[in-house]
C-alpha cells in the first residue's frame, strides 16, 4: 500500500534579504561620496549679476565635485553587484 505524507510537516521557505551588510556598507559610502560632490559644487552664487564672478570655474566645482558622484555612483554600482554568499 501507499504510504501517507503527513501534510502537517510542509516546508515553510525562508525569506532571506537580497543585500547583506555589506552590501549596504557599499551603498552608504557611495551616498556620502555622492553627498559631498554636491555639497563642493553648491555655491558660488553672484549678489549682482551683472558682475561675473570667476569662482563659478574653480577647480572643486568643474573636476572635483563631480570626479566624486561618479565615485559615488561607481560604488553603488559596485554595492548592487556584489555578492556576498560567494565563497572565496
């Protein structure tokens, strides 16, 4: 005769997060890099504008600040991709 499965043991599956801590370690120092690019291109406003002001085309707001979002985003990249379950 055929044996009964007793339904009572079903397996529940376990639900598991897509991204571990390390993962979001990545993420927040991607934001704080992109977070400082845009507070270093902030700024530099003109009072009169009929004055031109050649702080608008300083080094930190034409190649720093934006050399850091494209950090930034380069480790958000970095933090989707990785993965931690990989074995070494």
């Amino acid at each position: 005769m055929s044996k009964k499965k007793n339904d009572n043991q079903v397996k529940k599956p376990t639900r598991e997060f897509v991204f571990q801590k390390r993962n979001y370690q990545f993420m927040f120092i991607g934001l704080a890099f992109i977070a400082l690019g845009f507070i270093l291109m902030s700024g530099g406003g003109m009072d009169d504008t009929s004055v031109f002001n050649p702080q608008v085309y300083s080094f930190r707001r034409i190649r720093l600040a934006p050399t850091m979002v494209l950090i930034g985003l380069g480790f958000q990249v970095y933090a989707i991709l990785l993965n931690p379950h990989k074995k070494k």
